[in-house]
C-alpha cells in the first residue's frame, strides 16, 4: 500500500537506508540461501594504468590529447579550470612546457589533487611545481574577472567534420 506525501517519502528513506537493501541495490552483496549477505571475494577493484609519457608524439597530436584530456576531467571543477586554461595557453606551450602540463594532468591518480594543488588549498609537491603550475595558479585567480562557467568550445568541434578529424589525427 502506497502511502502519499511525506510519511510515504520517510517510510521509502528507511527502506532504502538499510543495510542489505543498500546492498541489494549496488550489486555488492549476496546471500548464500543462509539469510546473510556476504561480500563476494572474487571481485577486484580496477586499477588506474601508470603514466607512460609518451615519447616521439607529434605536437600537433599531442596538442590535441591534452585538449581532450582538460576537457574531459570526471570532475566539473577540473574540467572546466583545465579546459579554459588549455584553450587560453595550450598553443603557444614549447614541447617543454606540453610535457610538464602532460605530466600534471595525467600523474596524480586523484584530480582532487590537482584541484587543491591549483587553488593553493594544498602545497604543490616539488615534482610538479614548475612554471607550468605557476602560470595555472595564476590562471585560476581569474584577475580579470572572466565568466568560466562553461567549456570553452571543442576547436575540434567547430572546425572540422569527424572523419576530417581522424584523418588529422592518423586514426584511419
């Protein structure tokens, strides 16, 4: 029987809440036909391959990775800190400078880091304060007071039909 309103809200909550229903929900858990839930043991947690850098890329390419790869965070805070700062900097980078940004973006295994490191809530570790991170702690001080609420626009997106784009990046 369904119950309207607040009371059938609060009822819903307390089902949800419990222990072997949450567990029934995210898959984690099953029962052995013993009425407990059990952890299964069989299942691991994927691993995050290590950075590899790679060497002997192109730098119209490698350009064009690391557009993807500011753009597309899994966070919204680094998305669109990263994206703008690539669009505004990313071009006029040496390979130098590509390989320091390569390194900060795609090293640390938590863009929390990243984040922190960027917003001065947390020291920069030595291996990646260079002049890179200056230049995006600058950045994120946002002096003039720029609206970055949204992604810049995709220079892949704008200028070129998909198969335009797989043929610029060899992908054929």
């Amino acid at each position: 029987m369904a119950l309207p309103g607040r009371l059938g809200a609060q009822r819903l909550w307390g089902i949800l809440c419990r222990s072997e229903t949450r567990a029934a929900l995210v898959g984690r858990h099953y029962s052995s036909g013993d009425g407990e839930l059990h952890e299964p043991t069989h299942i691991q947690e994927p691993t995050i391959p290590p950075y590899e850098e790679k060497v002997g890329e192109p730098i119209h390419l490698k350009k064009a990775r690391l557009q993807y790869q500011s753009r597309k965070r899994g966070m919204l805070e680094n998305g669109l800190l990263l994206s703008s700062f690539a669009h505004r900097y990313l071009q006029t980078m040496n390979e130098e400078q590509l390989s320091m940004y390569d390194r900060l973006i795609n090293l640390p295994s938590n863009d929390w880091e990243i984040y922190y490191w960027a917003t001065g809530v947390r020291e920069t570790p030595q291996e990646f304060d260079n002049e890179i991170m200056s230049l995006l702690k600058e950045f994120v001080k946002n002096t003039d007071r720029e609206n970055r609420t949204l992604q810049p626009k995709s220079p892949l997106r704008s200028c070129c039909s998909f198969s335009f784009v797989i043929y610029q990046l060899d992908l054929h």
